[in-house]
C-alpha cells in the first residue's frame, strides 16, 4: 500500500495564512509591523532566488522588508557595519545574511555579530546555545519546518526511534534535537556511520538531509515509517531529493515529497519566526 503523502506546500499556506492573521492583530493592537531585512553579498543566481522568493513571501504576510544587495567586492568590515547598522534599528525585528558569502568573507564573523533577539535565521550561537540548552529561542526554519510537518501531520514522537542522515549545523543536528526534545530517541547519521541502511531500517522516523541525489531507497526503510525529505537535488533539470520517492513510497507509512515537502516550509518558519520577534519587540506594558 502506498504511503501517505505530506503535503508541504499546503501545510506551510496554512502556516503563512495563520502569520498572516496574527500580523494584521500585532498591528492593530500595538501598531508594529514585522520587519525583516535580508543581505546579500555577491550576485549568486540561487542566493538571488531564495532572496526573491522570501520578499515575496513578506508581502504576502503583511511584513515591511527590505533588501540590501552589496557587491561581491564588500570588505568584511563593511558587512559587519551593514549589520551593526540593522542591529540598531527599532523596526527592523529579523536579519538574515544569505550564505554562502563570496570569499575571502567570514560568514561566522558576521552571524556572530547580528543581534540573537533578531537571528531569525538562528544561527547564532547564542541561539545554537539555547536550543542544546531546551531553552525558547530561535530555531533554524528549515528543522524548524520539519518538526512542524511531524506534528502537523499527527506523527507521534514520544520514545519513537528517530534517525537523522545528515550532522550539518544547519539542518541536521538542530533537528535531531529538537527530535530529542519531542522525547524521540535519536540516532544522528554522517559519512562515517557504518551500515547506515541498517540504521535507518530501524527508525520509526527517518529523516534525511545529506544532498545525495535519491541515495536512500525503499528497502533502506522500515515499512510503515515516516520518511522525510529535505534533499533538493538538481538531476537533469528535474528536482529530486535524497530518498528515491518512486521506492520509498511504497513502503513507507508516510513520506514529504520533492519539491512540496520540507522546501516550502522553510520560508513559513522564517515568516513565524520574524512575526515572534516582533511579537518579542513589544515593550511590557
Ligand atoms: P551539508 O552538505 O552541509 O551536510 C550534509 C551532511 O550529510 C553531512 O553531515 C554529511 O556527513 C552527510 N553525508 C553526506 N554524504 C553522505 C553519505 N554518503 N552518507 C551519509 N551521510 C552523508 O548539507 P545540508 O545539511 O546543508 O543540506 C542537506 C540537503 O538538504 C541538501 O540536499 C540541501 O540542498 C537540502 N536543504 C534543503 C533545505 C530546504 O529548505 N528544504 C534547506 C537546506 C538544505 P559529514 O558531516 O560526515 O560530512
């Protein structure tokens, strides 16, 4: 029997409606609209895209955005002054830098340097910090998405084996804990793990994000498991994920597609993550 499809694109509509509806009350009752500036060094075709698509995303939600486009020949100093500058402004609630910065740029310099309260990338280590710690603080948006598919799609967690392809600091690793923090027991799987297919036989839920074009096939997974997909690859002009769908599907119990899976939430997660900044903003009455 084929698995149940998650429908990412429909749950992350449903998500940039509901920040929709709570912007227009932040503005109504204290007169604040979310603002979000985005920096982007460089003119990287794909960096460009996925600055577009987040602007779009903004006005859509009612959010004031704005973009700063520096050229490829920014010092570091310069970048790090652009932030400060963002950093001091009241209506500014959330700052990204779009990576990878062009060389020789230090991209942990200039996270480190973006105030935590508007890191609604989290990506600073205070944030990081937070999340090791279970403590409220902003997440990464595309584990961030993941955890909301899950819960989303009524996938219980609790004392679940859950397995994580991919240790990266930007997707895998905080996902395994936030897995962690659902009361899953978690495995966090890299290059190295030996027999990673038997590994990831034994998950109820797995989760793979290590950028292999559909290396992760169905006999890879336990029938009725949960699989999702944060790979995007690009394979003869088609996008594909790590995990071979055609497979997958029909031995696991549910399972995120590519595209329209895991993809469209990570702008949502941006969006709530601005909006709670704002939110955050708010001086205590
Ligand atoms: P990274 O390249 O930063 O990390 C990849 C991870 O996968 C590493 O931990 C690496 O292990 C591991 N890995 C690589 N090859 C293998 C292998 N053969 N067996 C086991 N583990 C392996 O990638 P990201 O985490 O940034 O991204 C992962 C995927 O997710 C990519 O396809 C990317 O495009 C996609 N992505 C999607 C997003 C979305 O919005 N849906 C957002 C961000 C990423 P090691 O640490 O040992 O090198």
């Amino acid at each position: 029997m084929a698995a149940k499809i998650i429908d990412g694109k429909a749950i992350a509509a449903q998500i940039r409606a509901e920040v929709r509806q709570e912007t227009a009350t932040l503005k109504e009752q204290h007169g604040i609209v979310p603002g979000l500036a985005a920096v982007i060094v460089g003119d990287d075709p794909a960096s460009r895209i996925y600055v577009n698509n987040k602007r779009k995303a903004c006005a859509e939600v009612g959010f004031y955005s704005e973009e700063h486009a520096l050229p490829a020949t920014t010092s570091q100093a310069e970048l790090l002054a652009q932030v400060r500058d963002l950093n001091a402004r009241p209506d500014i609630h959330g700052i990204l830098v779009q990576l990878p910065l062009p060389e020789p740029l230090n991209a942990q310099e200039v996270l480190d340097t973006i105030d935590p309260a508007k890191d609604v990338d989290g990506f600073h280590p205070v944030n990081m910090g937070r999340l090791v710690l279970g403590l409220p603080g902003f997440v990464p948006g595309t584990p961030l998405g993941v955890l909301e598919l899950l819960k989303r799609a009524e996938i219980d967690l609790k004392g679940k084996h859950a397995v994580v392809v991919g240790r990266s600091n930007t997707v895998g690793k905080p996902t395994a804990l936030l897995l962690l923090a659902q009361h899953a027991t978690v495995t966090l799987c890299h290059s190295r793990t030996v027999d990673l297919p038997g590994v990831c036989r034994s998950a109820d839920v797995l989760v793979v994000a290590i950028g292999r074009a559909q290396m992760v096939r169905g006999d890879w997974i336990r029938p009725g498991a949960t699989v999702i997909d944060v790979g995007i690859n690009r394979v003869e002009g088609k996008v594909v994920g790590d995990v071979h769908f055609p497979s997958a599907v029909e031995v696991a119990g549910a399972i995120t597609p590519v595209p329209g899976g895991v993809g469209p939430m990570t702008v949502a997660m941006l969006l709530r993550n601005t909006l709670q900044a704002a939110r955050q903003s708010v001086p205590p009455r």
